[in-house]
C-alpha cells in the first residue's frame, strides 16, 4: 500500500461548555493544527468533517464547517460512526489518499454537546443502541458499561477497586494536560465513594460530555515530506462492527469488534502488541481501558488488572495508555474523540508530547469505539 502520513495535528481544549458556535469551535483545531506548520488552507484538497449529528442543531455541518475554514471549492465529506466518527474519518481520508484521488486530505472532529441539555443528550446516547428493541426500555451508556462491568467481574474476579486505579492513573495525568476538562488530582478514597451511577459504576467511573474539536491532515508519501519534517505514518488500520442489539453479543467481558480490529491492524503493520510503545484506547468508563487492554492483546483475558495494579500502564510502565488523561480526563466530545487521541500518538511519536513523553516511542496505537461496542476503529502508527 501506498504510505500516507500524519503531517499536522490541533485541538481545542475540552470544555464543559464553550461559549461559540460550532464554525468557531472547529477553527480552534484547525488553527492549532496549522500553526507552525507551514501548511497552508488551499494545500488541502478534500476535508471530512466528523461528529455525531443528533447532538447538532445544524442540519449540514460538513458543509458550513469548509466555508468557514476557507475550504472552499474543494470538496467536503461528512462522516459519522458515533464516538469513532473522526478515526472512521481518518480511515477514509487513507483511502482518498492510497487511491491517488487527493494528496492532502483534512479530518476535522467537532462537538459542541453543551448545545443540549443533559436529559436530552442521554436520551439521545440511548438512541445508540436499537431504537425499536432496547432504546425504549430507558437503556443509557452507562447501563451498558455496567453489564460489561459485570460481565468481566463474574468471569474473572475483577472488582470496584480494580476499576478505581484505572481513574486514579487518568487523574495523574489529567493534571498535567492543559486540554482536559478535569486537571485535578484524585485519591483512591474519593473515586471509591459510593455514589453509583449504574452499579457497579460509580460517578469516577464515567467520562464527561465535553465540547471540543480535534484536526488531523494527512498526505502522500511525496507530499508528507514536502509539507512536514517528520511525518507520522499510518502503518495499520482496523475496523469492525458488532450487533447493534444487546442480545446478539456472545460475552460481555470483552468488545469483540475492537479484538477484530486490533487482530485487522497488527496484520497491516506487521507488528503485535508487544511491540506497541505507547497506547490511546477509548475508556468512557473504567471498565472500557481494562477491556481495551486485554481485547488488544496486551494482557491474557481477565489478567488486565494486573496491569493496573502493577502500574505497567503508567508512562514509565511496559504499557504507557492514556499518558494525557484519556476520556475520564480529557472530557468526551464524541466527534473530536479520535482525533484527539490520534494527535496525542502523533505528538509521542515525534517526541513531542512534553512532560507525558514517553521515552523512545516508536510505534504507537489508538483503539477508538464508538456505541457500545459496535463499532471499533483500531489504528496503529510508526515513524521511520
């Protein structure tokens, strides 16, 4: 396959609530991904502006997003799979490349949740799931997650507090990224207090919703190294799905469609986990980054606690993920989502991800899910 690269990446900070529109919101990401880049608006030839639209009042975002960026004529794109959509876009943004359609190609994620209320964005993320079998039953994320959560303790002994040390190492480094909603440290006692939000999760247990924006361009191999000193190649993409509907899964201890992906990505990179340096996955709730670890092949089934409790996922582990907080930290904007993770391991890879540095990175890996497991994007990266 043709080699495609990252060549600029930007984000907004993630806000509980950012005060402008959603053009404005999307020109923070697209502004800090051309700022020193010596990239310019016109170097970009097609842009897949991803979210999630039931959270839009704009009907069309894709379209108003390009004008208001200076995008214009070149063609736009509108891409959508949840909590992935701007991986997904990502994906597709390497296809319009390898098939030599486009050279420079823009993924713009956006999210602008505070544009609803809280009961109306619930209702909306139970709209996730099969709106004519479970949705009107009041199924809600973090039900969902709470089966899965189950699931894993009853088949391998995992419990309340394994869950905690998951939050307590994203607060360690939430603290430090100046992007995320949540920068204040936590104690084990504060995240064990009992105030359950779907038994067994409790409130620590559950990301935020956030508004925020992420932006990531890609080109060409010739193009990559015209535009940029050190591109970050794609090296391997994955993609799944699952049932939609609960009661087509076979476990709840695991997401089968990211184990799909994952197996998918390490093929095309030629690599296997043991070779990944450093790790974004997607940990909505606790129990999604101790799923993540083992449906990644980084620790055997129902051994992912080990992990944690050992410390091998902090920066200085065998495992460095979520070094920058992950979702628990970082708040979760459902569009901007993937791309801010992809800007992270692209930032590690080029050594310059600042105090989360994790040293000598060389191969990096985002897991990205959107739903409950129906939809997995695993995408891995190197740099030469």
């Amino acid at each position: 396959m043709p080699k495609v690269g990252v060549i600029a990446v930007g984000q907004s900070a993630f806000v509980r609530s950012y005060p402008g529109s959603i053009r404005e919101l999307a020109f923070e990401a697209f502004r800090d991904a051309l700022s020193g880049s010596g990239i310019k608006a016109n170097d970009i030839e097609a842009s897949l502006i991803c979210s999630a639209p039931e959270y839009d009042k704009q009907r069309t975002p894709a379209g108003l997003v390009a004008e208001y960026l200076g995008l214009n004529p070149q063609p736009t794109f509108y891409v959508e799979s949840v909590c992935s959509s701007s991986s997904s876009g990502l994906r597709t943004a390497y296809a319009l490349i390898a098939s030599g359609l486009h050279e420079v190609v823009m993924v713009l994620g956006f999210q602008k949740m505070s544009e609803i209320s809280s009961a109306e964005s619930q209702e909306r993320m139970g709209r996730g799931a099969d709106i004519q079998w479970e949705a009107p039953f009041g199924t809600m994320m973090p039900a969902y997650y709470a089966m899965h959560a189950r699931g894993h303790f009853t088949k391998y002994g995992t419990t309340e507090e394994d869950l905690a040390l998951i939050r307590l190492k994203s607060s360690t480094y939430g603290v430090i990224n100046e992007k995320a909603v949540f920068r204040k440290s936590l104690t084990l006692d504060k995240i064990m207090e009992p105030k359950y939000i779907a038994t067994p999760l409790k409130m620590m247990d559950c990301c935020a919703n956030a508004d925020g924006s992420s932006c990531i361009i890609l080109a060409s191999e010739e193009r990559a190294k015209d535009l940029c000193k050190k591109p970050v190649w794609v090296k391997g993409l994955g993609m799944a799905t699952a049932p939609i509907n609960m009661a087509g899964r076979d476990t709840f201890s695991g997401l089968k469609c990211a184990q799909l992906a994952a197996k998918k990505a390490y093929e095309m990179a030629g690599v296997g986990p043991k070779e990944i340096d450093v790790a974004e996955v997607h940990d909505c709730f606790t129990i999604a980054e101790m799923m993540a670890y083992e449906d990644l092949g980084f620790a055997e089934p129902g051994q992912g606690k080990e992990l944690i409790r050992n410390k091998e996922t902090y920066k200085e582990g065998r495992i460095p993920v979520n070094v920058d907080g992950g979702l628990l930290s970082k708040g979760h904007p459902i569009g901007a989502t993937g791309g801010s993770q992809i800007r992270t391991i692209a930032l590690q890879l080029k050594g310059e991800a600042g105090e989360i540095q994790v040293p000598g990175a060389k191969i990096g890996l985002v897991h990205n899910i959107g739903g409950v497991g129906i939809y997995g994007n695993v995408t891995i990266f190197g740099v030469d």
